[in-house]
C-alpha cells in the first residue's frame, strides 16, 4: 500500500511518507472482518502492546453501555452516593459519558502564552512539576513521579471528591475532563460489584476473543486509569473495531446492543463542540463526540467514520461505507496530526475498497 496517495496536512502524498511523518508504529487494516493490510515498525511486533491514551476510553464507554443495570438518563450519583457534594451533583450518566458535565477541571492549556503550553505539555519539566490539576492526575496515575509532599496513596477516586466547582451547566458544551472518565470507572465498579479489569475480562475482553491481556497504569492503591494509562495490541484493538462495525455483534453473538452504535452515529453532538469548549479548535473539521468516541463526516448521504481516538496518534477508525477497520498507533508529539491522519485514513479506506 505503499504507494496509495491520501490526503493529509492539505496535500496528496504517498502511504509511506504519511506513516513516516506521523511516526508510525503498526497499521492495520480489516476488510469485513479479514485482515488485508498488517504492518510494524521499529520494535513493534503482534504481540507488542502500545499505550493507548485516550483511545481506552472505548473499553469503559461500552463495558458501561453494555450494563443493564445502568440507566444513562440516571443521575450518576444515584448510583456514586458520594458525587452528591460534588460538581458531578445533578449530571446524568449521559451527560459523563458525552463529557458534557460542568466540571472546572482543566486539562488543556486556558491561554496560549508561551509559559501557559509548557505548563500544559506533558514531558516538559514545567508539566512535571506543575501544581494544576492535570499534572496532579498524571502524578496519581504513576506515569509521572509524585512530588515531594504528595500522598503515595493518594487514589484515582479521592481526585472526584476534589471536583467541587462547577464551570457550565450539564450538557451544554464538550468538556473534555479525565474524573469523567474516573467517575465512570467508580460507576461500573459499584454496580458491578467487581474490580474492573475482571469486569472487562469477562464481560468483553473473552466474548472477543482477544489475543493480549491489556497493561495498565494504576495509582497507588492499583486502581487502572481507564481514560489514558491502558496498553492494548494492534489486532485486539482491530477487534474492538470489528465488534462496533458488526454494530454489537462477534462471533454470532450480541456483546452490544446494536443501539448502541446506531445511537453514536446518529446523536453525534456536533453543536457541543463550540466556542465554550477545551476542543473548540477542532470544530472546523465538523466532529461529533458521543459516549467516549469521535465521529467524523464522510461523503454527503454516507455513514459518519466512527473514532476511539488516543493521543500521540492512537487510532481505531471504523468506516461502516467500505466495512473497513483502520488501526493506526503511533509516537508523535505533533498533537495536531490527530485530526490530520483522520483525513489520510478516510483516503486509504476508500483507496483500500
């Protein structure tokens, strides 16, 4: 594939020069559920799992949607008695999963003064040492070393009970904001009634036959961060991928409702990408974001791409027009190539079918 032209950064360019640019470490491509296209670098190989980021998210948004015992119209702290003080207070289950809560939480850079980025650059020794919010939950999760003062056992969930003041209102505008993603962790845990990876084991890791246990980032008391510390390999991402293009269905069974995905394409929350939102930036590009995934328009009167989408150029495209899954993951800091490769994947699947 080589030598297919896609689209990216406003021009046409080979395969092999956009996988070289965004720093590519595995591309995969499913045609109806048959691989066609399977490629490493480096020192990636099949069974290497890859930090996901962001892209994780996808594994708690449907072990959620897949619970009966959750009602997304629900108020979350109908379910997390201990959210009632706090600005989660009154959100619904859908408002998280769409984070569209009032939180305050800052997790992108408020300005963009030249001290203000590094502050908000993870890896740059100000992030490190930063005294904010976002920096504190990098430090709790153990992907960053604490500070000299900071609790060793300081967990996930004690983050949440600090979410105190609220921004907005619930459900006027994407904010995206990791205890989001940990308020939905200690959802699925309480309801459950069992720790969360053997929840993920049994209730989807198994059903899709996957091939890798995924690694986890964990605080201090081994909690998992869902929303950026999960490592997962190529092929079992591709088969979260196949899962959600059979609309729920592996394997002749139903691990999700077909619902739930209709649901995704359909209420994609475009107009909650606005001038209010740490993503309003992105809104040129026309995507929506529902229940933890990204979607993204495609040719007039064709289905939207569907996304789960991590940074530093973790992808999971699914393209229900050409029944294509596209795994892409990477290791480039350029954070603006995250909306760049969705157009050079879009090119490649239609290319590819």
């Amino acid at each position: 594939i080589d030598r297919i032209i896609v689209e990216f950064e406003g021009s046409k360019i080979e395969v092999s020069d956009w996988l070289e640019k965004t720093e590519t470490d595995s591309l995969l491509v499913l045609h109806d559920g048959a691989i066609v296209v399977e490629t490493y670098f480096g020192e990636m190989r099949p069974s290497t799992r890859h930090l996901t980021w962001s892209l994780g998210k996808a594994l708690l948004s449907l072990l959620v949607l897949q619970c009966d015992k959750v009602n997304p119209a629900n108020a979350i702290d109908s379910y997390v008695p201990a959210l009632k003080p706090t600005a989660f207070s009154g959100a619904t289950v859908q408002h998280v999963l769409d984070q569209q809560t009032g939180l305050a939480f800052q997790e992108t850079p408020p300005d963009n003064q030249p001290k203000t980025l590094e502050l908000y650059t993870f890896g740059t020794k100000e992030f490190r040492e930063a005294k904010h919010e976002y920096a504190q939950y990098e430090r709790t999760t153990g992907i960053l070393p604490k500070l000299t003062g900071e609790s060793a056992i300081d967990g996930l969930y004690d983050i949440l009970l600090r979410q105190t003041e609220a921004a907005r209102p619930h459900g006027s505008t994407l904010w995206y904001a990791e205890p989001n993603i940990i308020a939905l962790q200690q959802l699925l845990e309480t309801v459950a009634q069992e720790r969360i990876v053997a929840h993920l084991e049994n209730e989807l890791w198994k059903r899709i036959g996957a091939e890798h246990r995924i690694n986890a980032i964990v605080d201090g008391i081994g909690t998992p961060a869902f929303g950026t510390g999960i490592s997962m390999s190529t092929r079992d991402v591709g088969r979260l991928g196949q899962l959600l293009l059979n609309r729920g269905q592996y394997n002749g069974q139903k691990i999700v409702s077909k619902g739930v995905v209709e649901d995704i394409l359909t209420e994609r929350n475009v107009g909650a990408i606005n001038d209010a939102s740490n993503f309003s930036d992105w809104a040129k590009y026309r995507p929506g974001y529902r229940n933890l995934f990204w979607t993204w328009p495609s040719e007039d009167g064709q289905r939207p791409l569907l996304s789960a989408l991590g940074l530093y150029g973790q992808h999971c495209v699914v393209d229900f027009n050409n029944g294509n899954v596209i795994v892409k993951f990477s290791s480039n800091p350029n954070f603006a190539h995250l909306t760049e490769d969705v157009n050079a994947i879009r090119t490649l699947s239609n290319a590819l079918s």
